[in-house]
C-alpha cells in the first residue's frame, strides 16, 4: 500500500473532523491524491489513524467545496479539473481580486502594506534560491494579505476556496522563471497602487496580474497537451 497521509496528532485545538478534512484537502491541492483517484474510506482511515466517521463527514464537505465528486453506486473520487473548469475559476478570480484589491486601497493598515512589501522581499529571495513550493506559499500569502485588507472576510473566503481549486497547477507556471519575474513586476505595482491608496488603480492591476496568470497557466497546459504529457 501506498501512504499518503500522515496520522493526525490529537494534540490540535481543532475538533478531529476538521483535521481530517483539511489533511485530505491537502493531499488533494498538492497532488498526493491524483485527480481522478477514487477516494477509499477505509484506507484513508487506516492512514490517518481514525475510524471511518470522520473521514466520511471530510469527504462530503470536501464535495461541496468541489474537490470530490460523488459517483452513485461507484463512490467519490478526487475532482478531474478540466480547462473549462481552470477558465471558470479565473472569471471569478478577475472580478473578485479586482474587488478586494480595490477596498484594500481604502482599508489596508500601513502594517499590512508592509507585510506585502515584505512578501516581496521573501519572493525575491527565494527565486534566487529556485525553491517553487516556497515561491508557491509566499505567493499565495501575498493574496492573502490584500483579502484580508480588504476587511471583507466571506471575500477571502471565497478567493482562498478558488485559489485552492487550482493550486495543484500553479507549480506548472511559478516555476518558470519568466513569469516569476512578471509576477514580482504584478505584485510590485499592486502594492505601489494599494500604499498610494488608488482603490481604480489597484483594481485594475489586480485583475490584469489574474489575467497573465490564466494565460501563462493555459499556455503551459496547451504546450503539455500537444506533446500528450497532460489531459484535461
């Protein structure tokens, strides 16, 4: 058998339910459980060190978040994401972003516009470093600090959940060098928009950064597809 999960430690705050759903969401986002993968609750309760309940109630939220499908009579399986699906998520990510950078130039903490300039810093360095899951991570906190400038919490809510549906295919794009440097460029002018509190401005960077984003990414999967690496 092969083991993807690590035992959950009991020793967390959090109620053992949301443990599990989290662990299995990120198996799921980081690729340890493949696209297509049938989900097997007894295996996933071996691995976890829990009784099946738990894993039962984390797969059907995890439905709902749209990670897992359920397949009558054949059970749940991790969620294939097509380019449709990729396409639609960066609709929503367009409109979205743009909102919460725009309330972000009118709420952000000067704290928090730090916190972004350091997260370029951080970018930075780790580029140099070529460490894609640490530009991954200090990519996705950067997002992460202008939703929650944006003091608008069902926002980051839902940009976060979007985000998460497509993150196992952001390694594709954030490990090619060119578009990082465009990234650190996006990020840079974002944050010049946000401290210069230019909510229009910042909006409209926003949604263009989600924009080159999509058509890195589509590039890439397009590229994969023609040489039969990848379907979608």
């Amino acid at each position: 058998m092969t083991w993807r999960l690590q035992p959950i430690k009991l020793d967390n705050y959090k109620p053992l339910r949301e443990l599990v759903f989290e662990n299995i969401r990120e198996a799921i986002i980081n690729g340890h459980l493949k696209p297509g993968e049938r989900l097997m609750e007894i295996q996933l309760a071996e691995e976890l060190g829990v009784s099946r309940t738990p894993v039962r109630e984390a797969i059907r939220k995890l439905e709902l978040e749209g990670f897992v499908v359920m397949n009558p009579r054949k059970g749940a399986y991790v969620t294939d994401i097509s380019i449709k699906d990729i396409a639609d998520v960066f609709e929503l990510r367009w409109a979205l972003e743009a909102l919460a950078a725009e309330l972000a130039a009118e709420r952000a903490t000067e704290e928090e516009i730090e916190q972004m300039e350091r997260h370029l810093l951080e970018l930075a360095k780790v580029v140099e470093e070529q460490d894609v899951k640490k530009i991954v991570e200090i990519d996705t906190k950067f997002h992460e600090t202008i939703y929650t400038a944006s003091r608008n919490k069902r926002l980051g809510q839902i940009l976060s959940l979007l985000g998460e549906l497509i993150q196992r295919y952001r390694t594709l794009t954030l490990s090619k060098s060119e578009r990082i440097k465009v990234t650190m460029e996006e990020h840079r002018a974002i944050v010049e928009a946000l401290a210069a509190r230019d909510p229009q401005r910042a909006g409209r960077l926003a949604q263009e950064h989600i924009e080159s984003a999509e058509n890195s990414l589509m590039d890439v999967l397009a590229l994969d597809q023609a040489k039969g690496k990848r379907q979608i």
